[in-house]
C-alpha cells in the first residue's frame, strides 16, 4: 500500500490552511510534479471542513476550459443558489491526488480551490498548535484513527496510542517508519 501525505508549517498560529495545488481536466500522471516555474500551475488550495464539497473559481474553469457536466443547489451562509458542477482532477504536494473529483464553482477568498470533507473525509487530516506554530498534515489513505483521548504518555515515547501495532504496520508516532524499526525497537 502507498501511503501519500504532506505536511505545512506556519509561523505563528494560523487561521486559514492553505497548499499549492494543481487541477487538470483529466488524470495526468506527470502533474503531481508541481511545475511552480509556470505562472498558470501557481495555484493555492484553501483547506475547510466546514465545506462539504470542494469550490474552484472562475479562473480554474477558464483555465482549464472546463465544460459544466450539471446545475446543482449549493447552500451557503448566503443562502441557496444553482451552481454549475464540475468533474477534474486535484493535485497537492507530494503526490497527493484525487481524480474524477465533483466540485463547484464559487468565490474563494485569498485561494483558487477549496479542499471540502468531500476529499479531506478520503485521508487523516491533522492540526496542531505547538511553540507558535501551527503544523498541518494530511495522508492518504487513512492508516489510524487518531484520538487524542485514548492516547497514554510513556517516559520513552509521548502520546502512543494504547493499541500496538503489528509489526510491520507502520509505527503511531508518525515516522512513516515501520514498527518494528522505530519504536518497536525495544
């Protein structure tokens, strides 16, 4: 199983998470590349699970010269309002992708995409605010349920989860090292 995942850091604690991210009408395997010298590719992704689906601007549709497959309703805190819908491809950083994505088309303030549960609820997302910084991370697929209220503090190893892993299975700190050579070690 490959596991996909990227990681943002903010100095100081943020309050808008945000990707580079790079849409396509169909699935290319070469776009998770991130070709950032192309003026076009210098997209961002807002993240929100406050969304239920994902949002591109007009720019994307233009762009990309997307064709509407579908009018839908879409509810906001601005009431209802009949959108067109869309089907495309997502790339985040390090080889995250989601393909034959259904998004929307909105207005997106200080982004070109909104990431919504629709592809956040596919992996493990997670934010942390630590020393003023603000981490944020997401991995595909899901490999743990991460609940803070069950994990126990060790004098070796802070905040494992009460469950071990096998072996083989990757390691709960989130190394992305197996168990067994991480802090199964001993």
């Amino acid at each position: 199983m490959q596991v996909n995942n990227f990681t943002a850091k903010y100095n100081g604690l943020a309050n808008v998470l945000k990707s580079p991210v790079k849409c396509s009408s169909k699935f290319d395997p070469s776009a998770p590349q991130f070709d950032l010298s192309n003026p076009q590719n210098e997209l961002q992704a807002i993240w929100d699970t406050g969304a239920t689906g994902s949002v591109i601007t007009r720019k994307i549709v233009d762009l990309l010269n997307l064709k509407p497959i579908t009018m839908v309703a879409v509810t906001g805190v601005h009431g209802t309002k009949h959108v067109p819908l869309y089907k495309m491809c997502i790339y985040i950083p390090n080889g995250v992708y989601f393909d034959s994505v259904h998004v929307t088309e909105g207005e997106i303030a200080g982004g070109d995409v909104l990431i919504g549960m629709d592809i956040i609820s596919k992996g493990d997302f997670a934010v942390t605010n630590k020393e003023n910084t603000t981490v944020f991370s997401f991995r595909i697929p899901s490999l743990e349920h991460i609940d803070f209220t069950q994990r126990v503090q060790t004098s070796n190893q802070p905040f494992l989860a009460t469950r071990t892993p096998g072996r083989n299975e990757p390691c709960l700190c989130g190394s992305g090292k197996k168990y067994k050579r991480c802090c199964g070690k001993n």
